[in-house]
C-alpha cells in the first residue's frame, strides 16, 4: 500500500513565528495533495490542496510541493494559538479509481502563547 | 447550508449489540465513505460508495457493514464481529472532482 509519512510531533513554536509540517509520500504518480486541521475531538477539515510543483499561498498558508523529491510541505505564518492542532496529510490512491485518499497520521502542533 | 451530518455526536453500547451510524449529506456528491480513527493512528478506510446500491470494502471491513439505498445516506453498522469497536468514525463524502474529501463531525462510539 502507498504510503503517507509525517512526523508526529508534537511540534512546538512560539505565537507569530513560522510553523513548517512537513509530509512525503510513496507513490510517484501522485498528482494532487491535501492538508486537512483536525482539532481535538473534532472532524478533519480541508485548508489547503495542491496540485502542481511550486508554492501556493492562501493567506497565513502555504503549500509546497516537490514531486521529484516526493514531498510536500505546509508553513503557517504568524502561528497564532488557535492555529494549534492536528495536521494531517492526504494523497490519493492511485488506480483505486474511486477517490480514495491515503491518509498521514498527522502532526501535533502547540503554537505557545 | 449544504454539509454532511453525522449522529449521533457520541454513543455507547454494550459488547456483543450492533449499532448503527448515521450519515447524512445534501451536497449531491455521489461517493461516500466511512473512515475510522483512533488514538495516534491516521484515518483508516472501512467502506465507501460511489453511486447508489452500490459500496466497497476498505482496508478494514471485517465487522461492518453499509447500505447505499439512497444517494444521500451512507449508515454504517458496527456489528458485534468487529472486535474493538470503540473509536471515532468519520463519514465523508466527494463532490467527482478534483479529489478532495469533506467529512462530517463524526460520531465517537464507545464499547463497553
């Protein structure tokens, strides 16, 4: 089974500084990637997808994509506490043919007040 | 508002009854899934569907089972076969394109 790697954490940063969750991934035919937040006792949402090499940016979020490298990282900026969280990492199954997505384990992030 | 709602929030039941999961969504997506999630373990895929009358097992489905009768409803019964029951289960679904999931607040089912 392809697989989804991310550091579990918990991964510790001071209130404004730049959180970097990093993920890397098995499956070379990957072609789009998603971080989901997933605060405790609550359900994962969708804060970023990407799908081509590159950074793309929506607000405090970025996402970085190298395929070659197989990896893909998210960077917050400015953390703020409420910015503390699970993130989890997400890749679909190529060749299921049904949307199936790979899931990481997700890190813990604290942003310290 | 348009979105997937799952109920109940939490549920307890005793070892050796089946319990059934609700999950509800009017975003008109036709594939849906069931996820399962525990402590310091990712989201791990017990059935999904992607068109009416019709589902697929996930990676761990011994013990479950669903029904698509409609497109908007996806239960899912935890029967008593499934040997450690307790956990919270994510129902999600898939609007055909692109890939992304959205997941409903999921409901946390505890065993006793």
């Amino acid at each position: 089974q392809k697989e989804v790697e991310q550091n579990s954490g918990p991964l510790s940063v001071p209130e404004g500084a730049i959180a970097s969750l990093n993920c890397t991934y098995s499956d070379r035919v990957s072609q789009s990637f998603f971080w989901y937040r997933q605060y405790s006792g609550k359900s994962p949402e969708l804060i970023m997808s990407i799908y081509s090499n590159g950074d793309k940016e929506d607000g405090r979020f970025t996402a970085q994509l190298n395929k070659a490298s197989q990896y893909v990282s998210l960077l917050i900026r400015d953390s703020q506490p409420s910015d503390s969280a699970t993130y989890l990492c997400a890749a679909p199954r190529t060749g299921a043919g049904s949307y199936q997505l790979t899931f990481g384990k997700g890190t813990k992030l604290s942003v310290i007040p | 508002d348009g979105g997937i709602t799952q109920s109940p929030k939490y549920l307890f039941r005793k070892e050796g009854q089946n319990v059934t999961l609700s999950c509800e969504q009017n975003l008109n997506h036709d594939a849906m899934y069931w996820y399962r999630q525990d402590p310091g373990q990712g989201l791990r895929l017990i059935y999904y569907s992607q068109i009416v009358n019709d589902f697929q097992k996930g990676d761990i489905a011994e013990g479950y089972s669903v029904s698509r009768e409609k497109k908007e409803s996806f239960p899912l019964t935890v029967t008593s076969a499934q040997k450690n029951p307790t956990a919270f289960y994510l129902c999600a679904s898939h609007p055909g394109t692109e890939d992304e999931q959205y997941f409903g607040p999921g409901t946390r089912l505890t065993v006793t």
